[in-house]
C-alpha cells in the first residue's frame, strides 16, 4: 500500500505568493485544495501548473470562496469532507488592504480587511486543526508580513491584522508543540505582486534596489522550505529581519514616524504616476 498523499489547501491561490506556493507544492506531488474569489482566474489554474510544472498525476480541486461571508469556512469544510479530502496542510494565504486616514476611509473595505485577514484565516485554522491534532500530523502556514511587526499611520488596520496573525499563530504554535503540528508565520517584506498599487498605497522605489524586494516566487520558495523545516517565523529577504529586529528596539514613536514618512513618499509617488 501506498504512502497517503498530502494535501494543501491554499487560499488567495489564483495568483502572487498563493500560486507561487501552488507551483512548488504541485511540483512535489503534494495534493491541492485551491481557493479564491476569482472565478475564472482559479477556474485556470490547473491548467497552468500542467503547463508551467508538467502534468502530475495529483489532486487539484478548486473552489470558488468569498472568504469574507460569515459561512465561507464552514462551506469549504463542508464541502471537503463530502468529498473525502483531508487537509494536512493549510495555508492561509489570502490577504486585503487599503491606504488612507482611518477617519476618512470606507467602514465596508476596513471590516472585509478584518474579516478575511483575520476571522477567515483563524475560522479555516479552527476547523481544520482537530484533525491535524487526531492524526497526530500536520503543517499550518499563515502569511503575515513585515507589517505584523510595527503599527502604521495611513494602513493602521491592515498593519493591525497582519500583528494579529503574527501574535496569534505563535500562540497556538505554542499551544500544539506537542502534537506533531508545525506552525509556520510567514512575513514577507516587499514583494511585486502588485499589491502596493491595489490599496492605492504606491508602489516603492524599486529600481536599482534590487536588495529591497522579493518577488513572490522568492517569497514562497523561502516559505515553503521554512514550512517543511517546522521554522516559525520566517522573515524572508537580507534587510527583512534586520528591520524587524530594529522595530523591536527602537522608541516606538520613532519606529511610527519611520514608517509613515515611507508610507506618505509611497503615496507621492503614486500620485506622480498619474494613478
């Protein structure tokens, strides 16, 4: 008989860090569950792995999710265990955000920040994790960013909720150290995925600074080496954990100043652009 074959599921999977991770782990031969909001975007995906990778005789199953309803986790749980598919790894990729003033900034894209950052990440950790702990194995993967480590004016809830998943996945890391059960919190610094632009943020000063920034291919193998290798923060980059280290001994005041000259250069940028 057969060693069982692994399964992941990966949210935010229809492209950057998410797709990357679902190259690697398709060329590995693990299984995959594969999860985003863009239809036709994941609806293509194993086409794609087939194309890019080579076909691999694999589970790919795709779902079509809001994460940010209030019964997307439990769907996807559902759903999953109709069809017999167990989930030894689970990583929490899909992430939101948005720049601006609190005070002047829509209520509706701050809570679907908070609800797919934060609620949907920990409901899918929830649901998935007895199992892991009945099977006596399994790997969890949460993807924060360098922005879990200092607050910040003019992005104050989403740096907010990438702490939470930092301070949360320790914890629990913590909590199933014993059960055979790694946790992996990974914070990636800049990375061209095109994120920046998203939330209106501006996209930093690249050029020539090549030092500066991963792509999300370099994110993602770095992560899923830290994964496998049980590591739980994973701080990919040369500066990355350098920075975070300095946050942590640095005036706070200094640290928020720091940040938010970045944030407003960013955004002058962005503007200059014409975007």
């Amino acid at each position: 008989m057969g060693k069982k074959m692994e399964v992941a599921l990966i949210t935010g999977a229809a492209g950057g860090i998410g797709y990357e991770l679902a190259k690697i782990m398709y060329r590995e031969g693990f299984g995959l569950v594969l999860v985003d909001i863009r239809a036709e975007a994941i609806a293509e995906t194993p086409k794609l792995l087939a194309e890019q990778v080579g076909k691999r005789d694999t589970l790919v199953y795709t779902i079509v999710k809001d994460l940010t309803t209030d019964s997307a986790a439990e769907e996807i749980y559902e759903e999953l265990s109709t069809k017999n598919i167990t989930v030894d790894i689970l990583i929490n990729n899909a992430g939101l955000g948005d720049f601006g003033d609190f005070v002047n900034t829509n209520w509706k894209k701050q809570s679907t920040i908070i609800k797919l950052n934060m609620l949907a990440l920990s409901h899918l950790t929830r649901l998935f994790l007895p199992t892991m702990v009945a099977q006596e194995y399994g790997r969890i993967m949460n993807v924060a960013s360098m922005a879990a480590f200092q607050p910040s004016p003019l992005m104050s809830v989403y740096f907010a909720s990438k702490a939470f998943v930092l301070s949360f996945s320790q914890a629990i890391a913590d909590e199933i150290k014993d059960k055979n059960i790694t946790v992996t919190v990974l914070c990636p610094g800049t990375t061209v995925t095109g994120f920046q632009a998203a939330v209106g943020a501006g996209n930093p000063e690249l050029a020539g600074k090549r030092w500066a920034y991963s792509t999300a291919e370099e994110v993602a193998v770095y992560g899923y080496k830290a994964m496998m290798r049980g590591k739980l923060i994973a701080i990919p980059g040369v500066v990355n954990p350098w920075l975070a280290w300095l946050s942590k001994i640095l005036p706070r005041s200094w640290v928020i100043r720091m940040v938010r000259r970045g944030q407003e250069r960013n955004r002058r940028n962005f503007i200059k652009s014409g975007n």
